[in-house]
C-alpha cells in the first residue's frame, strides 16, 4: 500500500560538462516519510499526552507579530519530579510530524524509567500540526510567510517551551539531556551549544553537521551510497552503474517513455527520463540510510538488510538479462516488498512547495557530487550559480551558503568545541551516507564520538529488539553511562545526589 507523505521539491543538481546527462536530486533526509498519512492513525506504542503552546512567530524582533500554536508530545509517569531534580528528556523535532518521529525513538523511551525521566517531544515550526498563520497553505504561500522557518526561530522555539514548562512544573533545577537523530540530532548539537544554560547535555545521533560549505567532500553522499551497494556485490553496483546510459537509451527512443513506464509499472506515463532516474536514485538512497540488520517500517516495509536483498534480486536473474529488468527486481524491494503495490504512483514525490526545500534554499545548503571513480550514480559537479537560480525561480529567494557555519560553527570546529563546548554524542554508523558529514572521532573527553562500522541512519535511537547485534547494545550501554554521568554530575555541583536505587540496572 503506498502512503502520502510529507513533500519535498526536488532541487536538481549542475551537471559537469563531462558528465551524463541524467540529472540527480539532491538528497534529502527524510523525503516524502517525514509524517503520517492525512486522514490516518499511526498505532500508538508510546504513552503520551497532546499539548500546544503559543510561540512568537519571531523570537528576534521586538514587533506585535502573531502568534502560532506549537504541538508538543509529553509524558511524566516516570518523572521523579522537582524534588529529586528529576531529568528531563527533550527530543528536538525534526523535519516532519512529532508523532511519526516520537514512534521510532524507542531509544528515549526506553531509558525514561531507569532515570527517572519526564519525556517531551516537541514538534518543529512548520511541520507537522504546528503552522503558523493557521494552516499548511497559508504557512507555505510564500517567501515572506516561510521566512520564519529556519533553524535558529525553531531552537528559540524549544528554548522558550522548555523554559516555561520548568517554571510551571518548579523544575528549573531540573537537568534537561537532549536527544535528536538527523535534522534533530544537528539542532541538538547545536542548542547544547546556543542554550549551555538551559540543557546539560546532547546525544546527536546521525547528525551531519560538517555537510556545509566544503568542510567535507561533497562526494561523500552519494559515495558512501555506492560503497554500501558494492560492498555486497560489485556485479549489482556495476549494473546499477549502466542502468541510467540504459534509461536514457530507452527513453530517447520511438515511444520510449511510454515504454518504460509500462516496464517499471507507473501508475502513469513518464513525462521526461529523469523522473525514473530520480525515482530510482531516491530509493538507493533511502536503503542505504536504513540498511539495518533487521526488518522495519520505518520508511517501507524493508527486510532486514535490504541492500543485500536488492543486490540478491538484481544478480539472481539469468545472464542475458535485460538491465532494466534487473533493475526493477532490485528496486520493487523498496518500493513494493509486500507485494500489494499494484503500480508506483510517482506523485509520493510531487515537485510541489515542501518546508525542507526552504530550508535547503535559504540556510541549509549542503553541496552534493558525484564522483567518476566511486560512485555507481552518474558523475556531476554541484554548480552553485544553477542552485542559486533554482531557488530564485522556484521561492524569490537567494542562498546563505556560509550562514550556518557562521551562526553554528564547522570551520575548525575541533578548536572552536574543544573550547566552547562540553557533553555532546556524535554517534554515526558508516553504512548511513550522512555520516560523511558527521563528527567521527572524539573532540574532548566530554565531546565524544561513537562510530559503528555497520551502523545505518540513527539506529541507535531506534527501539531495541531481540535482533539487536552486540555492537548496537554496546553503544547504547556507552550512551546510557555517559548520560548517567551528566547527570550525577549535574546533581554533584547542585550539592545533590543522583539515586537510581529501585530502578532498571544500568
């Protein structure tokens, strides 16, 4: 069954003169699965109550400007309140519905009873049921209803929630630990440093915070997505290598995108060949950020180890295969592992107005390439002056390529943490392309990095189960001490002491 999820406008990076001629999108962190279908309910597996809290649509100016009501989730049945300085676990939300968000990070509720801890989880201006100027259309109608979606308004956002939340509950004592994965784990990363006063410490799974402005290679994306695909089969990355000269062959023939819409059953024809392109490549990428050693839903029904899965189905045909063919066995584990898709709507992708395209258009401008010798993706140069354009025509809005590094910091970032920052978790798994962007090895003793070889995207924040390799429940028991340690701390300097007598063992 497909599901509507939460758009994104695809941005299209520059090809370089000696490139291909597909063009490929920029990647994006949570696509079109950001949130729950319209109309529909999620199950439920967590206990928390629904409340709203009216936000300042700006923080920075001084102006009788309106007002907008903030959704965030709660829970205090395990909250040994003020009186023992309970902590408080705060969630900083991503780029999607705070409640699809708060179901797959089991991690955080998982770990609430041992420490006592009160959970909330708030939901990120212009997502999910939290727009201002009173619905979604009006929030999204233009570049002067968007311009108070950016990073800095949504940390303001936490800050003033989670400041009038301690004051009403007499919890200003109260430690505040912040968790986040992704998009969440970069403003955790980033409100720890921004609000020192307000939070004690971040755990900042999966968190590219280094992906801006060449601080990284811009071919780390798309090139730690062909190494996952390759590491499981070199004939399987080859062919994935020569599907889009084969796209492209096809699609410039008589009828020919008629053609291949049929073969790859489009709920409807193709109107240009980088449509199957950008269909295709948006689901590489999505397997490599979830290929996790067990089944999920996170994104699709996935088995475990998809990308083995899809590399299986991709070489199991006969030799003499058509390419295509191969490619649509390997694909249909993504998009249709159930079996129950009777055809591909490519609209569960619409090049229509999303609040991450915003965000990438003004402040949050992450260059992407791909490369000749690693990559199985057609190789292309990102060109700013195209994205610039592309921006312009598609919000009226110019990019601040240096704007993030200058309000947050990337540049020696070592230094700049080393001496201005404390109590932060860099946690990345190498199998998720965004881990090129994240911080791999320890800054400090209290700036640490957790790096697992077969980590996928945030998978530590992600619910235990029985499949869980031994790896996994390392990290989490090295993340759990370390918050302990916070913690104690904390209630050490506040002449206090941090008992955890009658709870589960750490």
């Amino acid at each position: 069954m497909t599901v509507t999820w939460l758009h994104f406008l695809l941005f299209f990076s520059a090809i370089s003169a000696s490139s291909s001629s597909i063009i490929l999108p920029k990647p994006r962190f949570l696509g079109q699965f950001a949130h729950n279908s319209e109309g529909t309910q999620s199950v439920k597996s967590y206990r928390y109550e629904i409340r709203y809290y009216t936000q300042p649509l700006d923080h920075f100016s001084f102006r009788n400007l309106s007002s907008f009501e903030q959704r965030y989730l709660i829970n205090k049945d395990h909250w040994t309140g003020p009186e023992q300085m309970g902590p408080i676990f705060f969630y900083c939300g991503n780029e999607g519905d705070i409640e699809w968000f708060a179901e797959n990070t089991g991690f955080v509720w998982e770990i609430a009873p041992r420490f006592g801890a009160m959970v909330v989880f708030p939901e990120h201006r212009y997502y999910g049921k939290s727009m201002p100027f009173g619905s979604k259309d009006a929030a999204y109608k233009s570049a002067d209803s968007l311009s108070y979606l950016t990073a800095e308004q949504a940390l303001a956002d936490f800050a003033t929630l989670l400041t009038d939340l301690k004051q009403n509950m007499t919890a200003e004592d109260c430690p505040v630990v912040l968790f986040g994965g992704s998009y969440g784990g970069m403003l955790a990363a980033w409100m720890r440093l921004k609000y020192p006063h307000l939070v004690i410490g971040a755990l900042s799974s999966s968190a590219p915070i280094l992906q801006f402005e060449n601080i990284v290679s811009d071919h780390s994306f798309y090139d730690i997505v062909s190494s996952d695909f390759k590491r499981e089969s070199v004939s399987c990355f080859e062919t994935i290598k020569k599907s889009w000269d084969a796209i492209e062959v096809e699609a410039g023939k008589v009828n020919g995108l008629e053609y291949l819409s049929s073969k790859f059953h489009l709920c409807r024809n193709l109107r240009n060949a980088e449509e199957l392109s950008d269909w295709l490549s948006s689901a590489y990428s999505y397997l490599a950020m979830v290929d996790y050693p067990y089944a999920t839903a996170f994104l699709m029904p996935l088995p475990a180890n998809p990308i083995k899965e899809v590399c299986q189905k991709i070489d199991s045909l006969p030799s003499g295969a058509n390419i295509l063919d191969r490619i649509l066995a390997g694909v249909s584990i993504y998009y249709n592992y159930t079996g129950n898709v009777p055809c591909f709507d490519l609209s569960d992708d619409p090049h229509g107005m999303g609040g991450w395209d915003w965000q990438a258009c003004t402040e949050m401008v992450m260059p992407m390439s791909s490369s000749r010798d690693h990559s199985m993706f057609p190789t292309y140069d990102f060109d700013y002056i195209s994205f610039e354009k592309g921006c312009l025509q598609q919000f009226g809005v110019k990019p601040r390529p240096k704007w993030i590094t200058t309000e947050f910091g990337g540049h020696d970032f070592k230094t700049s943490l080393r001496a201005f920052g404390s109590n932060i978790i860099f946690s990345n798994g190498l199998l998720d392309p965004w881990s090129g962007g994240g911080v791999l090895e320890n800054v400090s003793e209290t700036i640490v990095a957790l790096v697992t070889e077969l980590g996928a995207h945030h998978i530590d924040l992600r619910a235990s189960t029985d499949e869980d390799p031994e790896w996994l429940t390392e990290q989490r028991q090295v993340e759990i001490n370390l918050i302990k340690g916070w913690i104690s701390n904390y209630h050490l300097e506040k002449g206090g002491y941090f008992d955890l007598q009658g709870r589960m063992p750490f």
